[in-house]
C-alpha cells in the first residue's frame, strides 16, 4: 500500500473543507452537487452529515461520503474517491468507519442509489454484503439512467463479520440484527 494511505484520518466534514469536497465532487460526478447543495446539505438538513478521509502530511481530503440518517435508517447519497487514489481501499475504509458510526447510532439498515453502469461502485457494494432490493426507473440525468436501489441489514455487513467486533456490537446491546424490510419500490 502506498505510504500516504498508512495513516489515515476520519472526521466530519466541515464549511472549511468544501473547496476540496468540491474537487472530488466535480472529479465523480457528471452531474456533481454544486457548493450551494453541499452547503444545504450539512448546514441545513439535521438529519444529514458527512465524512472526509484524509491522508498524508497535507493532510488532504481523499474520500468523502454525504448520509442522511432517519431513524434506524442510513442513506448513503454521495460517496466520492479523489481519483488519484482509487482503487487503494479507500472507499471500502470509509464505508466501514462510517458503518461503525452508523451502528453506534442505531442504525440498522443502510440503503444507497447506484447507477445501473457503475460496476466500480457496485463492486465495492457488493463486497461489503449490499444486495439489490429495489430499482429506481430514469433517476439520474447525464445521462438518463435507472438507479439500483442496494441495500444491506448489519448482518450483511461484511466489513463487520469480524467475529470480534460483531460479537462485542451484539453483547452492547445496541443493535438487533433483523432480515431486511426494505420495501421494493416499483
Ligand atoms: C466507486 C468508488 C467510490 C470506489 O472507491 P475505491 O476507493 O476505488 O474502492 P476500493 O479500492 O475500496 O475498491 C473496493 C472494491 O470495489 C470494486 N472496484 C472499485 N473500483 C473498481 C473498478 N474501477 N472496476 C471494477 N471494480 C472496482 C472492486 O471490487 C474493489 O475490490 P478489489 O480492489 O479487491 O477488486 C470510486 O471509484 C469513485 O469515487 N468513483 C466515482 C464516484 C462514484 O461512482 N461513487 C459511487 C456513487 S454510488
């Protein structure tokens, strides 16, 4: 692994940080949010939050994730790599941490929109135990596009399946591991 990505820091993400949100959101995304959505978003949603991962002595923003939780719910809406880094683990790392966040506020599902051509991404859900459970007919635009609507319980989490952490979740108490009760949309 590269030695930038030894060491790697998890934290929200704050107003001081958009400029840099804003390079991965542009270097994703064709459709990216602009600094107006992103703002509304974490500023004015108080069921939404974000996470940044930092890596090396600049400590620059390498990965990012935007979430709205309601309830025992978690919908991830926009996860993003800097492109330089892809493909180094860095999206797998973030989505565990922010699973483990998740948990620790009750969380029991977690629910994401993926587009039908991204196999990157899909690859990355599918190797963390989401499956498909519903589809979402022309829900992006550049271009026109059906969403898989993925979702997974905490004991489809492979990223949790070490024994250890799972049990020591488990006998906190904090979570019930339920079958998934995500409603197919049509
Ligand atoms: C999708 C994305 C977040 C993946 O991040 P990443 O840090 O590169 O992912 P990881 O290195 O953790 O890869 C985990 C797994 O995902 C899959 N994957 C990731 N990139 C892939 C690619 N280019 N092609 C095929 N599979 C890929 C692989 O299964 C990979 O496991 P492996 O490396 O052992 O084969 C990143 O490519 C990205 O930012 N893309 C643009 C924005 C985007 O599509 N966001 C998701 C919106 S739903």
């Amino acid at each position: 692994m590269d030695s930038l990505l030894t060491q790697l820091h998890f934290s929200t993400g704050e107003i001081s940080d958009l400029d840099e949100m804003m390079v991965i959101e542009h270097a994703s995304f064709s459709r990216p949010w602009t600094e107006g959505m992103m703002l509304a978003e974490l500023f004015n949603n108080p069921v939404a939050f974000s996470m940044v991962v930092r890596a090396g002595e600049d400590e620059k923003i390498v990965a990012q994730v935007f979430m709205r939780l309601m309830l025992d719910e978690l919908h991830l809406l926009n996860l993003g790599v800097h492109p330089r880094w892809r493909r180094h683990g860095l999206g797998t790392q973030l989505i565990q941490h922010v699973l483990k966040t998740a948990i620790e506020k009750g969380t029991e599902r977690v629910i994401l929109e993926v587009r039908a051509s991204n196999e990157a991404a899909q690859g990355l859900y599918q190797k963390m135990g989401f499956r498909q459970i519903g589809l979402r007919k022309n829900y992006y635009c550049k271009p026109t596009e059906n969403a898989l609507l993925l979702g997974c319980t905490l004991e489809d989490i492979q990223a949790f399946s070490e024994t250890e952490t799972k049990q020591e979740i488990e006998n906190q108490g904090k979570i019930k591991i339920n079958a998934c009760n995500i409603i197919n949309t049509p």
